[in-house]
DNA sequence: GAGTGGTCTAGACCACAGC
DNA sequence: CTGTGGTCTAGACCACTCG
C-alpha cells in the first residue's frame, strides 16, 4: 500500500474502504459477524489505526458497519427494526411504526418490460420474478405491492421450495441470497385506485392512493429490486426526513 | 477547556461545535461568511486542530457549514441551489429539477388553530402569518400550498413594507430575519382535491393529489414554519432518497 | 484485567486556491 | 509563495464490555 498515482489521487482511507467493501461482497464476512479489530486491520493493510478508522467510520456512517464500543466492528444485518426505521415509511397518525403483515397473492417469471428493465438495468426480456402482495396495517388491507427482480442474481427463487416470499424481504435476500440491500431511491406520487386495487385495499375505485416506485441497490450500487407500492393512507402517512 | 465531568463526559468536540453553534445563532458569523481557520479556532478554544476539524466536519455533514479545501470554512446559506436540491421534492418524469415560479394569494395575520400550535410548539391562539400560494411548474400551476409562521419570529412579516413574500422563503427567512432553516420532516398522503384545491390547479375535483406536511426547523432545532403543500403529480413525482 | 472502539494531541506532508 | 482544508502517522489516554 502506500502508493499514490498520478491521476486520480484516491486517499489510502479510500483505499482501504474499496478493498473492505470487495471483502464484503465476495462474503468473507456476513451480515452480523464481527470484523477484525482496526489494530489487526491496520497491520494487515500496512496504514495506521487512524486510517483504517475513517474508513470504518465512513462505512458505519452509510449502515454498512455498525460499530460498538468495547466490542467491535460489525457488518450491518437487515433487521426487523432497520426494515422498520429505514425501509419503510409509512407511520400511524400517533408516529407509530408497526411493520405490516403480508400476503402475497402470487407469483410470476416473466421476461422484463421495457420499465422494469430500466428500473433494473437488464435488458429488455431479461427473465424477472414478480411478487404481488398486499400488506395489512391494524389488520386493515394498507398496501398492494408488487416486488420485481432479475432471476439471474435470484436464482430459484418463487419456485419450491422457494415459492413463498417472508414479509421482510430484505433480510431475506441478504441470508438466501448474499445480497444486501444499502440504499433506495422512492419516487413518490398520488394516483386514483383502479378497480384491482380498490378491491384489494377495500376502497372506491378511485379513491385517492400513494403510489410508491422504489428502486433498492446493493453494496456495489447496483439495481437489485423494484417495488411499486399502491398506499391508502387515510390512517396513514409517507415519512421523509430533510437534513 | 479541557474539563471532564463525571455525569456525562461530553467529548471536547461536541462542546467545540456547541460553542461554535452558539456563535452562529448569536448572529457572529453570517451566512456566506467564512469562519477562522482551523488553527485560530484551535487556539481560540485551547484545543488540538484535530478536535476543532471533527466539530467541523460534523457541522459540514448536517449542511450548517460548507468546507473549501484551500479557501476556508463556510457557514452555509440558502441559496438556489439549496432549495432545489434538498427543500424541494418535486421532480419531473425525465429527472429534472425546477424551482416553481409563486404566486402569492394571499396574506392573513390570525391566531395558530390547534394543529397550528401543534405543529410550530405554539400556544393555541398564538398569533401566527399564513400565506396561501400557488406554483407553477413549467407554467401549469402544480403545487397550492399554505406557510404558516409564528409572528413573534418574523416580526412584521406579511405587512408592508413586508407584505410580499419571495418564491425561495428560506432566503429570504435567513436573509432578513436571520433564521437559518437546517432540516425538515414531511409527512406525506394522497387525498382528492377539495373545490378550492381543483380551481386553483385546473383538476377536477376529486383528483388525487399529494398533500405534504412539511415542518421546517431552525439551527437551535425549533419548528420554524409549518408548510401544507397540495401537489399535482400526474407530471412530477416526489423524490426521496433512503439510505 | 484485557481488548475494543472513542477521544485528543502533535506534527508532517499533500492538494487546492489565489495572490 | 502562502494559507487553507485534507490526509496520514504515532502515541497516549478514556469509556465500554466481558470474562
């Protein structure tokens, strides 16, 4: 280490980050287990403790790691609560967060349209699972969803015995699959509720609903899964927090 | 400096940023204007570089500062750009980020209603400024929105010479009342659009709309303003990012 | 007590902006 | 050339966890 090129000028606490991160895709270390301490880091990759330190931090600082004090270095495993807090936005009238039971309603392989190919990244065609689901809140019918990926980087899956689909997905596909979801980007918009949808949320057709277009990446900030999520929230609502 | 107490053990550096957030709300340094170096600041508080540049750089990473390598550290202002790019949501299909031109409707001086005072930690009653305005994105009007502000932190505002309200609010807050807006947390929910809601944004009534919650809040962390945004999103949607 | 991450220091050198 | 923030190092000490 300790070699810096002419052109780019990548900082070695980069560095470290960069070869980290492959470490962690190709699996040397899963989700939840603990990383070796910044000392045997810093020996490891010949820089000191205070560099290995900023690159852990700045991975901490975006949830890949999750640090703690007197114990360790972690790497981030989706959760219950991180599917709760940051996944999912939709809170009570109170600011209560409850994780909605699902149901699916059935399953698809399909080549992609040309919309999930552009939301994926896959060539038109391009073999894709589909889920659709619909998501209870209090008990109430809350949310229609339907969840598309590349069969490629899912292989098996919706088929047995993989068939069935658990209500935290994320965690799912980061412990079947090795594929862990880090960050999303929602566009969000308002739109009247079709007939299949008024039915499924038990609403008038046309009744005002939120419709959600989700976009969720892995660690290589790659396009792993699409969601669109129809929401009735007239009990209810979307949480964005600005800083 | 350099006092430890047995209660709580506040770290050097969150005192440091402390004190400097002091200074800043205190009116010392303006926004746009540069800060002293990070060695005068070092020896102003009796502390290392190393302790002042992490108060620093955790004020850059919440947006109160901005950091120029070989120029200075800045305090941030409400620019443009700063408005389009982390207060303003609405984005159009292809991607692209307009400000909307504003149309003023009108101006009222009454006492906050109870969601009002709910929502600004006001005394119900509190006299409070409400503007009602209409955007318009690519001149469609496209977003009918209600501020609502405390009077007693915007003396003066909504009357003359102040009757007038200019389409990037956060400047002018910062500018001519030196309240500095940092963050926000929205509250989002498609509802149809009321009558007055449908004339003002050529729908027909009853067309889904996204109604934003927004309340705005100041660098010591008090709500500032509260903003009820009624958006037509059948040609921009609402971006959020998660991560 | 041993080991971990967290804070603080002091100093060297690098990249960048501007005179 | 000077001054700024950015990187990197080495070492000391503190707070926390656990056996």
């Amino acid at each position: 280490m300790a070699t810096a090129e002419a052109p780019g000028f990548r900082p070695l606490y980069i560095q470290v980050k960069d070869l980290l991160i492959k470490r962690l895709v190709s699996g040397d270390w899963r989700p939840g287990q603990v990383l070796p301490s910044e000392i045997k880091l810093a020996d490891e990759f010949n820089v000191s403790q205070g560099t290995v330190r900023k690159a852990l931090d700045e991975m901490a600082s975006v949830n890949v790691l999750v640090r703690r004090q007197g114990k360790g270095t972690y790497v981030a495993a989706h959760t219950h609560h991180r599917a709760l807090f940051h996944f999912f936005h939709l809170i009570g009238e109170d600011g209560s967060r409850v994780l909605p039971e699902s149901r699916v309603l059935g399953t698809r392989h399909r080549g992609a349209t040309r919309k999930a190919a552009e939301r994926l990244s896959l060539a038109p065609g391009a073999p894709v699972v589909i889920f659709d689901r619909v998501r209870s809140l209090d008990g109430r019918p809350t949310v229609f969803e339907t969840i598309v990926v590349a069969e490629s980087m899912f292989p098996g899956l919706g088929r047995p015995p993989r068939d069935m689909l658990p209500n935290t997905v994320y965690e799912y596909f980061e412990q079947e699959y090795g594929v862990t979801i880090v960050n999303a980007v929602e566009r969000v918009r308002a739109a009247a509720a079709g007939k299949r949808e008024a039915r499924l949320l038990d609403l008038a057709p046309g009744a005002p609903l939120l419709v959600i277009d989700r976009v969720a990446f892995g660690l290589e900030r790659r396009p792993v899964e699409w969601r669109l999520s129809r929401c009735d929230t007239s009990r209810h609502h979307y949480l964005s927090e600005i800083e």
